[in-house]
C-alpha cells in the first residue's frame, strides 16, 4: 500500500521541487501552503507522513506537534526549515518530532528520512490489524458458515446503532461470546459490561440485584446497594437466561426499560439510566409466550435486533477451522505444542452431533491435549462418546 506524504510549505517552487522526488519515488503527495488546510487534511485522515515548514503565513508549523500528540495513528512529522539551530530540533525532537531537515534540502537526505517514516506507518498499520485480528477471534468465532457470518454483521451494526439485542440459540453456542464481541464492538466498549444469569439467581432476590435497594427495605438489608443496573449505566447490562426470568420481575424490568428509569427496592427516588440491553436465552420464547410464561410486550422491547445462532451440527463445515483456533488458544496456557490432528480424527468429530455445540467442542480438543502423546491429535486422544457411533 503507498502512503501519502503531506508537503506543508507557503513557497510554491519548495512544493513543487520536493513532491516531483516524491512521486517518482512512489508516493502519493499532497501539497499545502498553510497550517489551516493541513489541519483539514489530517482531520480527514488523508496524510500518512508531514513534512512541515517553521514558518507559515498562518502560525507556528511547530504546533501541529501538539496538536497531533494525541492521535491513534499520529503521523510522523519531519520539520523542514531556513531558520532552524540546534535547540529548535532539540526540542521539536522533546515533542515528537520524526526528524529535522533545514533548507536547502538535500533531496537524498529527505529520501532516507520519509523512508524511516513509511517504516513507522507501516509497522502501525501491520500492529493496527494484528489487534484487530486478535480482538475479532477472541471475542467471537465466525467461521465459514454462511448464517454465523450473517449474524455476525447484524451484531456490528446493532452494536453501532446501541439498540436493545435478544441473542437465541442452544446452550454452548457462544451466545455470551457474541454479547461481549457487540460490546466491544460499540460505541460503549469503554464503559463496562455488566453480566447477570437470570437462572442462577433466585427469584426472592432477582430484583435487589437488578435494581439494589436501600438501607431497611427488609430484614438484614442494614445499608444502600448498587444493583446492576445502575452500575451498568453507560455501557451494557447482559441479562442471560433471560427465560428463566419470573413473570413479576419481567413486568418491573420492563417498565424500567421503557422509563430508562427505576426505584431502588425500598426506596422512593427515581434512578435514571442510559443503559443497552443484550438478553440471552436457549429457549423458545414465542413458545413460552403462547404458554403465558414470558411477557409478550418484554420479548419485543428486547428483540429490536434477532441474532439467532445455529448448533454447531448445522455448520460442520467450521469444524476444522474451530479446532485450529482452540489448539492455538489452548496451546501456551497447556504448555504443549500439539498444532495438527489427524483425518480420522478430523472425520470423527464431525460425524459427532456436538448437543454441547461450540463449548463440547473446545472441551473436546482441551482434553484431547491432555491426554496426547505425539505432536498431533489422533482417534486414541479423543474421547469415547465422540468414538462412538449414534445408534
């Protein structure tokens, strides 16, 4: 990929001289007489590198330093000046200056500077990706499936839009890994994520978790506490298990979604939250509805985004992708080296009906590790009801 250097100079022939070097170097050029049109520029995100001037009709070239300190992907910046001494380059080099030429400017000295620069860019823009890459795989698994991708882009939009997410699917089929992937996908993935599993918490107490309570609402209740829901303003509350959800507490949540408010249980003062919702749950909800166990009004307040993931029997063909990633996630933490499996390994597991899904599947290849005694996985690792033949 080139880059674009942006040529910051008021005298023309200066601009002319060097972006004519450049191009038949192979970059692209910009050329500018002011700081205010380079300050457009790199607003736009157009420049990669900066060769900037001292003096300038407008201001002080030196300030775009400051300016630009904060940016994710600063560009390097190389002063170029008529007027220069050695404190000046001391302190633009203080301020994150890339290098220091003074005119006139020998065009081979430039050369070699811009081309430390392009390492820079590149070396950025290689670690840019790699965290990408690495955010997207720890976060949630895509494969190859053509549905799984198809979710996969609704989430990145629903994330973007921060709209109320109802994620179904059977148990093991990553439906918490796909909450937090939209998390840190949105706006809001600098703000926390708060979890609670509906089904692991008793009914009694559901709503002082939800929502706290104040000192004396009841019995042992002898000071103020936070409920999840307050804690969780800003960002996300992941309400899994959603189901399991009695049918009075679904009516409180509900009101609390559409006030975006609440009363702490005991207490009397409005709590306003600005709060996205994510619920989870592996069971048939319209079901459940017709069956006047879940609130119909709720299910649609929730469902403003359907993300439905598939068992794992549906999409065998990620099989061996999802492997490969479970032995280089599981590898270093094992202290093994145990990179490849056999075919008939291979072909076993995906013959298995997987009623785990994906967390059978990563549980499989942990244990399969374990007990290997050879640099690959074969039939004798794996364990025997994945041997087994369904009748």
């Amino acid at each position: 990929m080139s880059h674009t250097v942006m040529i910051v100079d008021d005298e023309e022939n200066a601009r002319l001289n060097i972006s004519s070097f450049l191009s038949a170097q192979g970059y692209e050029v910009i050329g500018v007489p002011t700081l205010a049109e380079a300050r457009s520029v790199i607003q736009r995100g157009n420049a990669d590198i900066i060769l900037l001037d001292v003096q300038l009709p407008d201001g002080y070239g030196p300030n775009l330093l400051e300016e630009t300190a904060r940016m994710p992907m600063r560009p390097p910046i190389i002063l170029i000046t008529a007027y220069g001494d050695i404190e000046m380059a001391v302190e633009a080099m203080k301020s994150g200056a890339h290098d220091f030429l003074q005119k006139p400017i020998q065009l081979a000295q430039l050369g070699k500077s811009i081309q430390r620069a392009q390492e820079i860019v590149s070396l950025r823009r290689e670690i840019a990706h790699l965290r990408q890459a690495q955010h997207q795989s720890l976060d949630f698994i895509i494969g190859s499936d053509p549905a799984v991708q198809a979710v996969y882009h609704q989430a990145q939009r629903a994330a973007a839009a921060q709209v109320s997410v109802l994620i179904t699917g059977e148990t093991g089929t990553g439906k918490e890994i796909l909450a937090r992937a939209i998390h840190r996908m949105g706006p809001r993935s600098n703000k926390q994520m708060i979890s609670i599993n509906c089904a692991a918490i008793q009914p009694t107490i559901l709503e002082s978790e939800l929502f706290g309570y104040e000192a004396g609402a009841f019995t042992g209740a002898d000071k103020r506490k936070t409920g999840l829901m307050e804690v969780a303003d800003g960002g996300i509350l992941f309400l899994d298990e959603i189901s399991s959800m009695p049918l009075e507490m679904q009516a409180k949540l509900l009101r609390a979604l559409e006030e975006r408010a609440f009363r702490r249980v005991g207490g009397t003062n409005l709590i306003r939250v600005d709060v996205q919702i994510i619920a989870a749950s592996n069971r048939d909800l319209p079901t459940m509805i017709k069956d006047g166990k879940f609130r119909e009004d709720l299910y649609y307040r929730l469902k403003v985004v359907d993300l439905h993931l598939p068992p794992l029997r549906e999409r065998k063909a990620d099989i061996p992708e999802l492997v490969g990633l479970f032995m280089r996630q599981l590898n270093p933490g094992m202290g093994t080296n145990i990179y490849d499996i056999t075919p008939r390994a291979m072909q076993a597991l995906k013959e298995h009906h997987w009623p785990g899904n994906i967390r059978e599947l990563r549980n499989t290849i942990e244990r399969a590790i374990l007990f290997c005694d050879q640099a690959f996985i074969d039939l004798p690792d794996l364990p025997p009801d994945i041997l087994r033949k369904p009748a």
